[in-house]
C-alpha cells in the first residue's frame, strides 16, 4: 500500500495507477490496483483523512479485503505518520486497534500474516510501545532471529504478526546502471565500483555462543544500532548472527556488542563471586519480630566488600543506609542491626548465634535482657513457672550442633509421611556438676538413673519448665541458684514409654530396626518425652533461676 505519487510512480505504471486511483478513491475508501513491477499481488490505495478513527476503519477494511482478495499477508505502514503530520502513538493505537478489531471478528481462511512496516525509530518505538499493552504476548512467541511457522489448514485463527519485533531489516537493493563507450569501458567501471564496495562495506559474525549471554534489552539495543547505520543483519543455519554494511557501522556494531558481552561477563564473574562468599559469610539483618535474617546475595557480597556508599536492599526489597562502624543500618527512619557469620566447610551457623573465633568450638553467650531472643526465651519459663530469672546464656557448641543437625535430616527423612522430625523445645533441670559437661559433651542417657526411670532408660526433657524447677532436677546452689536448659528435641514419632525400655519399640513388628523415636509418658497431650539417642537433643539455652 502507498500514500503517495512518489511512491506510486516507482512501479512503473506510475500515471496509470495515480490516474485509477484519483477516480477510485473519492468514491470508496479502497482502491484496489494491479502491483506493477512490485513483488505483490495487488496494491490497495487509501486515504487517511488524518483522522484516528478513519484510519481504525482503514485497517479494518483493508484486512477484509485481503481476506476476499485470498492473500496469504498484507504489509501495512503507518498511515499518515509521515507527511500526514500526525502523532506516531496515535497512528499506532489506530492501526493496532484496527488489526485487534478485524482479527477478533471471525476465522481467516486465506490470510494469517499481518507485517507493519515501519522505518523511522520514533515511529518505530511508538508502535512498540502501544503493542505491548495491547498485545503483551503478541511477537514474542517464536524464538529471537526466527519466523514463525504457520501451517496451511482452514480455518485458521489470524494471529498478528508485528514486525516492530523483528530484528531483522528489510533488505533494500542498490541497482546500478552502467554506461560506456566500450564493453572495457564498462567492466573497468564496474570492477572499481566492486572494489570501492568491498573497501567501504564489511560483514562480521557474532557466534551463537556469544549471542546466548545477551538479554532482551541488549539484542534491542543492538538491533536499533544496525537500523540506525543502515546495517543488515541475519541469522544462519547454525544460529550465528551475521551484520554486513559500511564499516564504520559494522564496527560500531562490534564495539557495541562487545560492551554487551563485557558488562554480562562481569555480572558472571561477581555472581559467582557472590555466590562463593554466600557460603562462607552470612551478614544478616535483624527483624522488627527480633529474629536474625539473612541477607541476599548482592547485599551479602556489597557489604563483605565494603561497597555500601549506596546502600543495601534486603530480601523484602527495602533499601538501607548502612554504618559498617556500628554494625547499624537505618531505612525510613527506623534502626536496626546487622551481624557476620562466617562458616566454616562442614558447619553452618544458625542465624541467632554469635560469631565465633578460628578454633573456638564452645562459646556462652549472655543475653542481653532487652533483646527479643531474651524475652522469647523468658517468655516460655514464665508460661508455667514463677521463678525469678536471674540470666539467660545461649550455648554454642559446633559439634553437638553439627551432630544434632545431622540426626534431625536423618529423623526426617524417615518421618516423611508422618510429620518429620518434629522438633520442640522442652526443658530440662540439670545441677553445676553436670551442666558443664552437658554443655560439652550434650546429653548422656547412662545418666538417666540419677532422677527418673519410669518411662525408659533414656534422657528426659519437660514440656513445661515448672517440672523443671523442682529441686528433684534442678537442685540448687549455695547462693540458691537453679539451672534450667532449654533444649531442642527430636520427637519425630513417638508412642507409650515403659519401666526398663532401653530403646524405642519398633513402629511395625514385622520391620524391627525401625523404630518410634521417643517415648512420653501419656499419649494425650504429654508432660515429658524421653529419647535414647543421644545426638536427638541439644542444649540451646542455659537459664539460672531462683526461688
């Protein structure tokens, strides 16, 4: 289709058409003419009277009519966003909006491509954008480089095919007549036209493994490039990008797309990077609800590198300004505090520990009376017991909880279908003599003997702290002091303990090795469970109490 003599000229039969036309179109909005020299079955002529909704009805009509013309495609421009004068966004809501409008109407029997054909970069960038809201799937089906493939059946659903996606140009050629005296004369000529050709122009290709790396944003910028110095641009059978043209674009084109292959190169080498130090250090943030968060990985790698000036986002996509000297970080007003842990190989640290020194494998943490994990802590004694708590100490051990952590995948594992490990925590009364050794060495079942034995021959830990504060378990110091742990427990699947069990029984007679993980001493709502492996518990905090 065209909208001006200049154009129709260039077929040919140029007066014919512009005669045909001027008689045809101030009778109905469409006139059909022969294509001339041009590789197209017919040409449709219409005018857009500079009005939106005219040209709305335009495309409508014109995909009517190349339906009943029994074309397979159509090729649009954008109608009187040239010398029209009007706005691009609003020729492109108009045509859009046409093809929406004609294509929702009915099945297509001939027709199943519709190509916008759109050569300014502003008016190129108009349609793209109102494309993507009206169309937010459209374009984007088939694979970057390729032409969708549309199989010949009736009826066929029309789908848009818009072209503001393509990235591959139409190809123009140049055709150059040579005039001489002698057939020498000619060739000379033809010959060094040949060579200023091949000094002037230049192709390069991109390998598809460098093509990979690229996003959607770089291959638009770099397919805007090639438009912008006139290049052209193809995709071979092996998937490599080939761009020839004048020199100085092709290189352009190269400099460009090596930036592109430069700047994901360095995103590469940090998120590896970042994901290398996620392993061994964990910065982590601390919540309104005073429990430990780890940080992500970007805010992990900014902060190990001192690399703050900016800030840091946490997983929640809020932005903080960071003190590294303080370990404080401060977002709308509000403070609050960061922490480093470093792991080592085989051991990560749980998000509420402190950090810990080269070597050090036990460490007593006192709690801060103010902090949310003292309050938590205090908060469960205070549930059933009435006892004054005098301090609170988190206990550190690497290899009770390296050991620990390793049997609670183990009960899970097994527990799948019945709940997992189910961990809990519950407590346990204890004395100075053994609360050391209990705190170095965890939980030893020969023991069981000093306090209870009724429910099996194993360690026994309270639902609630009142049981444990009984000076029975707990017996007090010469300053009146008692001491209390509060102690994570895999339950896992327990059942009905018994007097001289030395091991859970088996869940099913007919598989004796496996068996229930703990025993209690009533099966509704229970008041103390009883485990027999050692490795089941692990003492997380130390309370020192008094009467």
């Amino acid at each position: 289709m065209f909208q001006s003599k200049t154009q129709l000229r260039a077929c040919f039969y140029g007066d014919f058409l512009c005669f045909v036309c001027t008689a045809a179109v101030s009778q109905q909005p469409i006139c059909a003419t022969e294509p001339g020299l041009f590789p197209c079955k017919a040409i449709l002529h219409v005018c857009g009277k500079k009005d939106a909704n005219v040209i709305e009805q335009l495309v409508c009509s014109i995909i009517d009519s190349c339906e009943k013309l029994g074309v397979s495609s159509v090729a649009i421009p954008a109608i009187c966003a040239g010398a029209g004068g009007l706005d691009p966004a609003v020729v492109a809501g108009a045509i859009l909006r046409g093809i929406k409008t004609a294509t929702s109407s009915g099945p297509f029997y001939s027709l199943t491509s519709i190509r916008l054909v759109l050569i300014k970069i502003n008016v190129f960038l108009a349609f793209k954008e109102e494309a993507t809201q009206m169309f937010p799937t459209s374009g984007r089906k088939a694979p970057p480089f390729q032409v969708p493939q549309v199989q010949q059946q009736a009826p066929l659903p029309l789908v848009a095919d818009l072209s503001i996606y393509d990235t591959i140009p139409v190809s123009e050629p140049s055709t150059f007549l040579f005039l001489g005296l002698t057939r020498k004369d000619v060739n000379d000529a033809m010959e060094k036209m040949k060579n200023l050709y091949k000094n002037q122009c230049t192709e390069h290709t991109f390998p598809k493994e460098q093509l990979d790396s690229l996003n959607a944003d770089d291959m638009l910028d770099l397919q805007q490039l090639v438009r912008m110095e006139g290049l052209y641009m193809k995709k071979d059978p092996s998937g490599n990008l080939m761009v020839n043209g004048m020199k100085d674009g092709v290189n352009r084109a190269i400099v460009k797309f090596n930036s592109f292959l430069n700047v994901n190169l360095q995103k590469k080498i940090i998120e590896k990077d970042e994901n290398e130090l996620h392993k061994r250090v964990m910065w982590c943030i601390l919540g309104q609800n005073g429990s430990w968060n780890r940080l992500p990985k970007t805010a992990n790698y900014n902060l190990e590198n001192k690399d703050v000036a900016a800030g840091i986002m946490d997983a929640h996509g809020v932005l903080w300004q960071v003190d590294l000297q303080n370990l404080m970080v401060t977002s709308a007003g509000h403070k609050t505090n960061l922490k480093r842990l470093e792991n080592l190989e085989d051991f990560t640290f749980p998000l509420e520990w402190d950090n810990m020194t080269h070597g050090e494998v036990l460490k007593r943490v006192t709690l801060e009376s103010s902090s949310p994990e003292y309050r938590r802590v205090k908060q469960g004694f205070k549930l059933t017991a009435n006892q004054t708590v005098m301090k609170i100490e988190r206990v550190q051990n690497i290899p009770l909880r390296r050991t620990y952590e390793a049997q609670k995948t183990l009960i899970f594992g097994k527990n799948k279908q019945e709940g997992g490990a189910n961990e809990k925590f519950l407590y346990h009364g204890t004395t100075e003599d053994n609360c050391d050794s209990i705190m170095k060495t965890g939980f030893n079942r020969r023991f069981c003997g000093q306090n209870a034995t009724r429910y099996g021959e194993g360690t026994y830990f309270a639902v609630n702290a009142s049981y444990s504060t009984h000076p029975t378990y707990s017996r007090p110091a010469a300053d009146g002091s008692q001491l209390m742990f509060v102690v994570r427990v895999l339950t896992g699947v327990y059942t009905l303990g018994q007097t001289g069990m030395k091991v859970p029984p088996p869940l099913d007679d007919q598989e004796p090795h496996i068996r229930y993980d703990s025993v209690v001493d009533r099966m509704n709502r229970p008041n103390m469970f009883v485990v027999f492996h050692d490795n089941q518990a692990y003492p997380d905090y130390l309370i020192t109490f008094k009467q």
